[in-house]
C-alpha cells in the first residue's frame, strides 16, 4: 500500500516483481499498456467486484524499483484495499516490508544509497528547508560528489601502486609520483561535502534554541509567546522555572526545539533545588545552536551572562531585552555587528506581544543563515563515515607532506575510499542496509 491507510480519495496499492504483471493481470484483468491508465474492475478469486479503479503499468526496468510494477489505484477504503492486498496476495504476491520498493531500486542500480536515503528524509520533511536539502540529495548530486572524490582518490593509488610493485616496468614512472598537491586537494573536497552533509543533518534533527537569563526576566513567558501554547508556568515569583522545559516550533525553514531554563542569580542560588535548575540551564546553554538571553529591557548583562555570550561565537545569539511595557522603549530589533557580529539584540514584551513579530522575523534570518542553501539531507552515518574518511585522510596528507612513505598513503587512501563507498552504497553490508530501510514507511 503506497498510500497511508485510513479512508481518502484515492487508496495506491502497488505489485513490484517479476511476476507483477500475472499477479495483477489476477485481480485487475487485461492490463493496459506501459505508463497508460485504464479503468477496471478489481475482483477476487471467486469474481467478486471488490472495488474499481485505475491501473498503471510500469514495465521494468525503467520503473521506480527497476522490476516490473502495476499501481491499482482504488477508493480510499480501508476495507477496499484490504480486500485488494487479499486478493493480489491469493494471486501470488506477498505484503512489502518497510522500504522494500526503495530497497529493490537501490540492489537493482535505480537510486544510490543516498538518494535512498534521501526519499526518506522527503517523506519525513516537515519544514521547508528539508524538503529542499532532500530533492537535493535525491538527484545524485551528493552522491556523485562522493563517488568522484573515492574515484580520484582510487586513480592516485594505482598510481602510488604501480609505482611501488613495478617500478622497473617501463610504463611506470621511475619517479615516485608528487602526491601532497593531490592529496590536498582531495581534502579540500572532503571539507565541502562534509560541511554540506553537517548543515543538511542538522536540518533533519532540528536546531536547539536556548533561553537563560536572570531569573523572573521573562523566559517563560517568552516561550509561551513564541512557541504558541502555555507550555512554562509563568509567575512573579523568581525561581518559578526549575527544570528545563522543551517545547517544538517551526522557525522560518527549520525545526527547533525551544529550552526554557531556570533563572541564573551568577552563582548566588538559594537552595539545593535551585541550583540544580542552574546547572541544567548551564548545560542546556552550551549546547544550544541559537542562545536567547532574556533580561529586563534597561538591566545590565552580568559576568557569567556576558561570558556566555562570548562563548556562544560563532553560533547566533540574541540579547532579548524583555519588558519595555515597563520602560516605555520601543520593540525593535539590531543586527550583530562590530566585534560581535554573532550577537543581535531584540527589544518585546512578551506581555503584551510587542516587537515578538520583529524578533521572530529576526529569529527566522539566523535560522535560515545557519541551515545553508546548498545543504544536502544527509544522516547521522553520513556524517560519521565521513569524519571516518576525514581522519584517514589526515593520515595520508601527513605522510604524502613528509615524502618517501608512498606505502602509507595508498593504504590511507584506501580506507578513506572505503568509508565514502559506504554512503554511497558501493561498500555496503547487509546488516546496513537493513537499518537504512527498516526506518522508511511500508510501501516506499
Ligand atoms: N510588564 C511585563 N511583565 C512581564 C513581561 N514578561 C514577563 N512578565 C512578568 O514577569 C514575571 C516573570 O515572568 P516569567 O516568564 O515567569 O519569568 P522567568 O524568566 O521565566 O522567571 P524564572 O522562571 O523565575 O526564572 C511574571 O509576573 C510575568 O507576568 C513583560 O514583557 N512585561
Ligand atoms: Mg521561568
């Protein structure tokens, strides 16, 4: 079933195999001919009309999983299709595992593992900046760059070889062959595929967006204001906020997560309980992507606060200055600029709801900064392998740098090429493919 079940329009049932077209021919009766629609009645083995609709022919191996596959398209009845999948399996199919359309373009050459991968992360894009870095990743793009980079890297080695095995062979030069200027090369390109995979995994996990501040400033309230719901309790009473309270939200192109903290006094915390919620909020701080630091509207930054800033570069932070209801300031917003162009500063009131429009237009820039245009949806094991292809990498510039250890950077190389064949899929196990494809939808 390629369609999500419950009732709808249109319920997508699809046959995927060599023996698709007999098995559908089964239930749907003469077929049309390849990528042409015709309407017919669905029956079951003893020539019941289960249902009527559409079916569409695509003759492998120019089809979505490379083999033969029908579509029958039905009403959206959860009844209907089961008793469709009932009777194209009485015809001699059996039910798709997650993945398995996916998987089978993937071992019959359709798709590489990344665009694999990256009908997944369509599937589960749910803002825009991910739908986009996965109809990149999905035209090859990423993967093509990988696969160049491992083919390069596989020339120079045979090269290095030949060099060491023959070297009285008169093909081969005589000369050990300069390596650093290549070598370098190659790393440059590693740096930019894995910047791209690094902000298109970010995009797919969502960005970390921490509020901290002196206590009774106003975090909670302004997590409630931006995220839409009271989610943090809210009152006059400082220390109200003691553990770290997360609420999801859409920032422009990204997912975030918003952390509401509890009130840092700069190390001058009343009691045990108090200062739990502290250090949570200084640990939550040191991992945000985006930190918010919230104080009243004409209230100077502390010592720890105004640390927290430096250290924050060059990931974004903005000084919230909340409550200018109080102070009579206009709302407003003011880029980074000078020696801290990571830091912006927003004037609102999360009382009354004034400059919060401003800040999260502001909030949208830094997110949609950070996510990068040109990212690819990419997983955690992309970013893994790649750190793995770095560090071999690493070895053999050192090696080619030092000269006269040819051995050393073609097996460097070696394992480097390795770990970018295994995102591509050109190195691939079993036991990955089954956690690739075990996480996708059934019927994708
Ligand atoms: N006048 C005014 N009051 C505000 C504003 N924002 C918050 N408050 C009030 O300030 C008090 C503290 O607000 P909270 O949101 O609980 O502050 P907090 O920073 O989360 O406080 P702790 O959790 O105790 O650290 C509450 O009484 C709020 O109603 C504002 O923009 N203007
Ligand atoms: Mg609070």
């Amino acid at each position: 079933m390629a369609t999500p079940s419950g009732q709808g329009g249109v319920a997508v049932v699809r046959v995927s195999g060599p023996r698709a077209l007999a098995v559908a021919e089964a239930v749907a009766g003469p077929l049309p001919g390849p990528r042409e629609a015709a309407l017919r009645g669905f029956r079951d083995r003893g020539g019941e009309t289960l249902d009527h609709g559409l079916v569409l022919v695509f003759p492998g191996p120019a089809s979505y999983t490379g083999e033969d596959v029908v579509e029958l398209q039905g009403h959206g009845s959860p009844a209907a299709v089961a008793a469709i999948l009932e009777a194209l399996c009485a015809a001699g199919a059996r039910p798709a595992g997650p993945g398995e359309f996916t998987e089978r373009a993937f071992l019959n050459g359709r798709l590489d593992l990344t665009q694999a991968e990256a009908v997944a992360s369509l599937i589960e894009a749910e803002t825009d900046g991910a739908r986009r870095a996965a109809v990149r990743a999905l035209t090859g793009e990423f993967g093509r760059r990988v696969n160049g980079l491992a083919d390069r890297m596989m020339d120079l080695r045979a090269r290095v070889e030949a060099f060491l095995d023959f070297p009285e062979d008169e093909d081969v030069p005589a000369e050990a062959p300069e390596l650093g200027t290549e070598v370098r090369g190659f790393c440059a390109e590693l740096n930019e595929i894995r910047r791209r995979v690094v902000a298109g995994a970010r995009l797919g996990e969502g960005m970390r967006v921490v509020l901290i501040g002196p206590p009774n400033a106003g975090k909670s309230s302004l997590l409630n204001r931006l995220s839409g719901e009271e989610a943090a309790i809210v009152s006059a009473q400082a220390g109200t906020t003691r553990d770290v309270v997360r609420q999801r939200a859409v920032i422009g192109p990204r997912q975030a997560e918003l952390l509401d903290t509890a009130g840092l006094r700069d190390g001058a915390e009343k009691d045990e309980i108090e200062a739990e919620g502290a250090r949570r909020a200084r640990v939550a701080a040191g991992q945000a992507d985006l930190l918010l630091i919230v104080v009243e509207a004409g209230a100077k930054l502390d010592g720890e606060l105004e640390a927290r800033l430096e250290a924050q570069a060059p990931r974004p932070a903005v000084v919230v200055r909340n409550k200018i209801d109080q102070t009579g300031e206009e709302p407003g917003w003011v880029d980074g600029a000078g020696s801290r162009p990571h830091v912006s500063t927003a004037w609102v009131s999360a009382h009354s709801g004034a400059g919060i429009e401003v800040l999260r237009n502001g909030l949208e820039t830094l997110v949609a900064g950070a996510a990068g245009e040109d990212a690819w949806a990419a997983r955690r094991r992309h970013v893994e392998a790649l750190d793995r292809a770095d560090r071999d990498l690493q070895i053999a510039q050192a090696a080619a740098e030092h000269g006269g250890q040819e051995e050393l950077v073609a097996e460097a190389l070696r394992r480097c090429q390795e770990a970018l064949g295994e995102i591509t899929g050109r190195v691939s196990h079993e036991a990955l493919l089954d956690r690739i494809f075990s996480g996708f939808c059934i019927g994708k």
